[in-house]
C-alpha cells in the first residue's frame, strides 16, 4: 500500500477504525489507492457522518424535547 494512503487512514480515527474491521479494503486500497474517495464515502455512511444524517439526527432531538415539553404541560 502506498505512504500516503496509509498515512490519510491513520490521519483520521474512524477511518482506522473501519479499516481494521473490514479486511475487504486493504486489498481494495493495496490495488487501487483512488479508491479512497469511496472508503470514505463507506465509513460516512458505516458512522452516519452525512450532512442528511445529522439533520435528521437534529430533527429527531427536536421532536423528543417537544413531546417532553407537550408532556409537562
């Protein structure tokens, strides 16, 4: 595997992370070093890092302390 991929993977936590537990990558990586733009398309989706999935993860916390509010009233 090229210095740079590796080096870009161990930059990053998450990245690392999913590289361990997902074997299938290092030969993908080892092959193709272009192929990261896709790695790190999978580890947003695998860590639900999207922009979709943080405004859904704020409505969702804005729907909880409405219904507590409708509660206490």
């Amino acid at each position: 595997m090229y210095l740079q991929t590796l080096m870009e993977l161990k930059k990053n936590p998450k990245m690392w992370e999913l590289f361990k537990y997902n074997s299938y990558w290092y030969k993908e990586l080892n092959r193709n070093p272009e192929s990261i733009k896709a790695y790190k398309e999978d580890m947003k989706n695998k860590y639900h890092l999207r922009t979709t999935d943080k405004i859904s993860d704020a409505i969702d916390n804005i729907d909880i302390i409405s219904n507590v509010l409708n509660a206490l009233k």
